[in-house]
C-alpha cells in the first residue's frame, strides 16, 4: 500500500530526529506547513552565509573610534590599524540591515511552519528572534545615536553564537566545568593576594619592594605575572642579588600556586568533561516506543523506502544520498533479501548509515572499458603487474631519498648563507636535474591511471597527494626551463618549497608517521567544537578592547607616555585593538606568547593599571581554562586514537598492487 506524503514527511522528520540525538517540534499538520519545512531546510546553507558576513562586518567595518576619519597610516599621531579593506559606513549598514533581514524571514519562515510551537518548546529560537529584533532597532537608532554603534558588534557575534547549536552545547559543558572549579580558581587568587600581602610587608624598603612590591596592588599584579612565568625571575632577582635565601620565597610561592593548584584544577575539568561530553540521544527505537509500538509483521517497502531517502535529502543534518546510493542502503538494511524493511532491519538505518554511503563500487579502468583488446593483451598485463609490484614503490621511494639529496645540495648554500652565487644561477644548475626526476615522476602517474583507472587512483589518498604535487611542479618546470621565461627568484623559491612538499610521501611511508598523522587527522572533529568556542571568547574579548582601548595605541602616544616601556622599546604598535581585526590577532597573541605582561604594559601606560584586570580575565579564560580543556581533552583522546590506529594499522597484512593503492 502507498504512503501518503504527510505520513512520509512524519516519518522523515522523526529519522531526522534519530540522526540529530535531539527531539524538535515538528511542523503543524497541512501540505503548506511541510513544503515551508522542507524551504526551511534548504535555507541552511543561506542562513550561514549571511552569519558568516555579519561577523564579517565586523572586521571590515569602519571602527567605532575613528568618527569622521581614521587619520593619515602615515602619521606616528595616527592609530595603527590592521590594514584591511573597510566598508564606507552607508555600504556596511546596508549590508548588515541585508542580513538581518534574511534572518529575519528565516525566524518567520521557521514560524509559520511551527506556530505555538516556536515559542514554547525551542527557547534558542525565541532567543535569537529577540536579538535579531535588538539588533535591527540598535543598527537603525545608531544612525541618530552614535554612541550605540559599538553595541552592533556584540549583538553580531551574540547572533551568530545563540544561532550555532554546537556552540551552545560546548557553552553548556563548560558551564558545567566552571561550576566544579570555580573553587579552584578562587583558591589561585587567594593564594596571589596572600602570597602578596606576605611580600608586600617582608620586602618593605627594599631593592625589590621599591621595583616590584610597592603596595598590594603592584604585588599582586607581579607575583600572578609570576605564576605564568612571564616574568620569572625577573621579579625576584633584587632581592635574590641582595640576600639569596629570598628566592626561597618566591620558589615556594611558585611551586604552590602552579604545580598544585593548576594540576588540581586541570584534573577536576578533565574528569568533568568525561562525563558531560555525553548528550541525550533518541534512537529510532527509542521514538517508536514512546510513540507508536510498531505492529508484529508489519514491514515498509522498497519504494517507499526509496521514496524516505529522497525526502530525508532536503535536510542539513542529514548527508546526502545519491541515487545508486539508496539501493545501497536498501540493500545494506535489508538482510532478509525480501525487498522490504521489517522493523529490526529499518531500527539499524542510523547505525548502518554511514558504512553504507562510505561503501564505493569502483568503476574498471577507462582502458579496460574502451580498448579490451588492448588491456587484455600479454604485454599490457605484465606492464600492469610490474605496476602494481609494491617494487615499484620502492624503486619510487628509492628515488625520492635519491631527490631529497639533490634538494639539500641544490638549496644548501642559501640556507647556510654562503651562496656564491645568485639563486637564479644555482637554479639553473640544478633545473635539469629536477627536471628529470619529475619526469620520472609524471611517467609513474601515467602508467598507474592506465593500470588503475581514474576513479581508482584518485580514490587514494596518497595517489592524490602526488598527483597534485608532480603536475604542479612539472608544470612550473616547463614554464622555467622554456627559453621566453627567464626564472625568477620567486618561481625559484616556490619550486623549492614545492620539492621539499613532495618528501611528505616519504614521511607517510613510515609506519609510525602515518599512524601519527592519520590520529590527528581523527580528532580534528572532536577538538572543532572547542576551537570555535575559543574563537568565539576571542571575538567577545576584540570587541571588549576595541571599546576599552580602540584608538589609544599609536607610535607617538607611546613614545611620548612610555618611551622606557617594553611594549615601546620591542616596537610592539601594531598589537592594539583599534579595529576588530588586530584585536584578534593580538589575543592569539596573548594565548601562546610567554611576556603577555609586556603586551599588557602598553595599554596601562596609555589607560591606567585598571586596565590589567582585562588581560587577567582574558588569562583566566582562555588560557587556565579553555586552552587547558583543549590541550588535556585532546592529549586524552590522542592517546586512545593513536593506541587503536596503531593496533589496527599493525595488524591489517602487506598488502600490494589494486588494494594496496586504494
């Protein structure tokens, strides 16, 4: 019997649902309804485009300090900027009301599909329809209220991380985490001020109170700085030139503070994370029996079937599925070969999903297809063993080493300094050379698409890797060697970095690399999630500056208020927040650099010693916190992969010709 469309539509949603892990309203009943879903859902990719380039404002946009203009680059007075293209103010409003606008009807579009049901079960959607309406009346009343332009980037980046589920699902998580080791990290500051007021009294009207522990304050700034080591010893060397046992101190002090508090609070996380990285699934089983038993002996047929995986192609969380596709996923779930699913067989649709799509049927080889005659005849076919011979890549890898030399000796007077004689000349040396070892190469790509066809070939990896690579640069031979083109110092440049790429076959080819780079290849997915949430804390943090510190860092405010300090004699003006776009970089700074208090210097000189408590939060933040859960979840995860990687890797034979490729 056929399925009617809004049976097969439910159904469909509620597959949808399986696939997601979460249960959403589904659209009210009505043929209208189910074809604004499916609109909606096709808009996916609209929606993201216009976040994108509403975050992407931000960095284009004209900063809010600058008023009429942002002076002349040329000037020391004037702020240094990035240097990217910005937006006159009209083009960029125009551009934000646009993109407002397309979410905007999305919201009302995902309304008018949903009803009563938008407001009251998804409170995300309610959420970001509020600051959608926030964010319109903000971009339209800054027009005649200036001062309100510095909100629209906030508004932006909260739009953009209220609308990104897998941003809200981390936030939850390190919510959590918080929760655990707020006490943690109160303990740390309890120990700095302590450890502070400790200081402040024992080294009073001396060497080292005079330069670093005049009141608490100070102290306290310095002795945090020291629990990041950013200053160490800096800060103790006074009083350690004038008696020796101080450094007894601060070592204790430091010791303390660090290895205990730090590694107390790194394991309560990392065990915290174990547990709350899970989320509430509902599995197709788990939706049929807390809606509707399936009948005994009841069974769905293949075109219907069929007919589900069409349907289930207009949604985003869902990857898509090709035509030959669906038969073989039918034929995958369908073990009892009766042409129809029973229930046992379709509850094992989301396990059997993936392995399904992942499943290739290889075509045979063009030559095979077009010239049988020729493929089959004797001498082909041993030209074809000789080529699949894992000998052949060993004679390969052989020559590579054999390359590797002659890229060393060919590069090794400009790397050591003492080139006698100018690039292009030493190219033209060792061009020929090259070139016959990239013929060599491009003759090994040829017989390999002859023997295994095109779509055998480009299957692998490997063989992908060194197609691009041996056209490329034999391409950039030919344009050198050719008697128009002379060579210049730049084509000599990428032609030798584009040789030095081609050793990475060499590195894949030992087992213990490869076990390497395919692990962390893995865990790409699992450490996406974190990564953007630290992207997300940066951007808040770039907009925080850019409202504190936007216009104050400039060649000649510095060398004029603080020409002594370290952020002025290291020339560190281009680290400011005076668009979005240094900001940003000047936080990755700050998250990998060791003398983040040197950056930090230069905004107290223009500002005042308040401004230390922005950098501290930003610390904490993202370094104690987030940084710290990145590194230990992902070292954690790193261990498991590479331990199952190198068992599985380990334990598969040699394998050789067709196989071994692919």
């Amino acid at each position: 019997m056929d399925v009617d469309a809004e049976t097969l539509a439910t159904a469909s949603w509620f597959v949808e649902d399986a696939f997601s892990g979460i249960a959403r309203p589904h659209p009210v009943n009505g043929a209208v309804a189910r074809r604004l879903y499916t609109l909606y859902a096709e808009l996916h990719y609209v929606r993201g485009l216009a976040l994108l380039v509403l975050v992407s404002i931000s960095f284009a946009e004209v900063p809010s300090w600058c008023g009429a203009s942002c002076g002349d680059p040329d000037d020391d007075a004037t702020p240094v900027t990035f240097g990217l293209f910005t937006l006159p103010r009209a083009q960029s409003v125009l551009l934000e009301a646009a993109c407002l606008v397309v979410l905007l009807a999305n919201a009302g579009l995902r309304y008018s599909y949903l009803r009563e049901s938008f407001f009251a079960t998804r409170r995300d959607s309610v959420a970001v329809l509020l600051l959608l309406l926030v964010a319109a009346t903000t971009l339209v009343a800054s027009e005649a209220f200036p001062t309100l332009r510095p909100m629209q980037v906030y508004l932006r980046g909260a739009i953009a991380a209220t609308k990104n589920r897998s941003l809200r699902r981390t936030a939850r998580k390190i919510y959590a985490v918080l929760c655990e080791i707020q006490h943690a990290l109160l303990l740390i500051f309890v120990f700095v001020l302590f450890c502070s007021w400790i200081a402040t009294v024992l080294f009073h009207n001396t060497t080292e109170g005079t330069m670093y522990l005049v009141n608490i304050y100070e102290a306290s700034w310095n002795l945090f700085v020291l629990l990041t080591t950013a200053n160490f010893p800096d800060v103790f060397m006074p009083a350690y030139t004038a008696q020796r046992v101080t450094v007894l101190f601060f070592l204790a002090s430091f010791k303390i503070k660090r290895q205990r508090v730090q590694t107390a609070k790194l394991q309560v996380a990392f065990q915290l994370l174990c547990h709350v990285h899970g989320r509430a699934t509902y599995s197709s089983t788990e939706l049929s029996t807390h809606d509707w038993p399936p009948p005994i002996g009841a069974a769905i047929p293949k075109a219907t079937c069929l007919r589900l995986f069409e349907t289930l192609n207009h949604y985003k969380n869902i990857p898509y599925i090709k035509q030959d596709k669906m038969h073989v996923l039918f034929a995958t779930l369908d073990v009892a070969r009766d042409e129809q699913l029973s229930w046992p067989e379709f509850a094992r649709l989301c396990s059997v999903f993936h392995a399904a799509l992942a499943t290739r049927t290889l075509p045979l080889p063009e030559l095979q297809r077009y010239c049988p005659r020729l493929y089959n005849s004797a001498s082909f076919q041993k030209l074809a063993r000789m080529v699949c011979d894992a000998r052949l890549d060993t004679i390969i890898d052989t020559l590579l080493v054999i390359n590797a030399v002659a890229i060393v000796l060919e590069s090794f007077p400009v790397l050591n300094g003492t080139a006698a004689v100018p690039i292009e000349t030493e190219f033209s040396v060792w061009a020929r050379l090259e070139g016959v070892f990239s013929m060599i190469y491009v003759v090994e790509m040829i017989l390999k698409l002859l023997v295994y066809g095109r779509a055998t070939y480009w299957a692998s990896l490997k063989h992908r890797f060194d197609a691009i690579l041996t056209i490329a640069i034999a391409a950039v031979d030919i344009y050198a060697l050719s008697s128009s083109h002379a060579a210049s110092r730049a084509l000599v440049q990428i032609l030798l970095v584009a040789r030095c790429l081609r050793l990475c076959r060499l590195i894949l080819n030992v087992q213990r690399f490869r076990v390497v780079c395919l692990t962390w290849l893995r865990l790409l997915p699992l450490c996406k999630h974190l990564m953007l949430f630290l992207a997300s804390v940066m951007y808040f943090f770039a907009a925080v500056g850019m409202h504190l510190f936007g216009g104050r860092i400039s060649v000649q405010a510095l060398q004029a208020q603080c020409p002594t300090s370290p952020f002025t004699t290291s020339k560190y003006f281009a680290n400011n927040f005076n668009d979005m776009a240094s900001g940003v970089v000047l936080l990755f700074e700050l998250l990998v650099v060791n003398n983040w208090s040197s950056l930090a210097d230069g905004f107290v000189c223009v500002t005042s010693k308040y401004a230390r408590w922005y950098f501290v939060a930003y610390y904490v933040a993202s370094v104690m916190v987030l940084l710290n859960l990145v590194i230990a979840t992902t070292l954690d995860a790193f261990a498991g992969e590479y331990d199952a990687e190198h068992k599985a890797d380990a334990s598969l034979p040699e394998a050789s010709g067709v196989q071994e490729s692919v």
